[in-house]
C-alpha cells in the first residue's frame, strides 16, 4: 500500500492519540469523517495499523521497577530458542523481548513492583530456566524518553 500524506497525517494523529473518532480525526487532516475512516479501515486492513492500546501508568499501578536484562543461552538451535520464546511469552514481568546482536543473545525488558519482585523474578524464573547460561540486569534508574510510536510519522 503507497502512503499519500493524508494517510501519513492520519497515523501520525492516530499514534499521538488512538482514541480519536473520525470526526475529530477529520478535523486534523483536513479529510471529510467518511474519507478518514475509509482511510482508516484500509490502514487497518493492510496491517500498517496493527491495534490500539491504552497506555498505562506502572508507576501509579505500582509497578516501581524498571530493569532491562541481559541473557545469554548455553546453546543455540531452533528449538531451544523456540522454548525460551515461549518462556518468555509466559512471564508478565516481561514487557518486552528482543533477540539481539552483540554479546547478548536476548534483551528484555522487565517491570515489577520492587526490587524484592524482581529479585524473586531473576532467582524463581529466570535463572532457573534450563537455556539461561548468564544474565546482566541494570536497574532502570530514569526514563528519558519512552515514546513507542514510529519516529518518520
């Protein structure tokens, strides 16, 4: 599907604020209500718009606790990696996987409610998975910047 720039007016609005009716997103790109949600259903529909989702407070829900980890498995091979994948998928305290480049096999980010949480994550979980050889954490100590969307929008 080839953008034109009301479609990239469009996801940039719907990535500030996914809530927005077709009205209202109508006002922003300058588009009649009926053409934005033509426009909307074919972002949709090609995959470009993957969902919607609410954007939540860890902090204020008590999630304090913000560490990105390192690991390394002791071998390699697509099944062993397929069972740390959906080890990973089983953990709430992962928010988010990464297979990476460089001296780590995996990067995750992990949310919890405090540093005695994440102690029994590392220790109850994570160490005890049989593919685990070496993990790395560093407590999150700032965010600096925490913007998920697309940057080019």
């Amino acid at each position: 599907m080839k953008l034109d720039s009301f479609d990239i007016a469009i996801l940039a609005a719907l990535q500030r604020d996914g809530s927005m009716t077709n009205a209202a997103l109508a006002e922003v790109v300058n588009l009649s209500p009926s053409q934005c949600s033509r426009r909307r259903a074919a972002l949709e529909e090609a995959g470009i718009i993957e969902g919607y989702t609410a954007r939540l407070s860890a902090a204020k829900l008590g999630y304090g606790l913000r560490a990105i980890i390192r690991v390394n498995l002791s071998s390699h091979g697509q099944g062993k990696e397929n069972d740390f994948a959906r080890f990973v998928a089983s953990q709430p305290a992962i928010r988010q996987a990464f297979s990476v480049s460089g001296d780590a096999d995996y990067v995750l980010d992990v949310r919890t409610h405090d540093l005695g949480a994440f102690a029994d994550f590392i220790h109850e979980h994570l160490l005890l998975h049989p593919q685990v050889a070496q993990v790395r954490s560093e407590i999150v100590l700032k965010t600096l910047k925490d913007d998920r969307g697309v940057g080019m929008l």
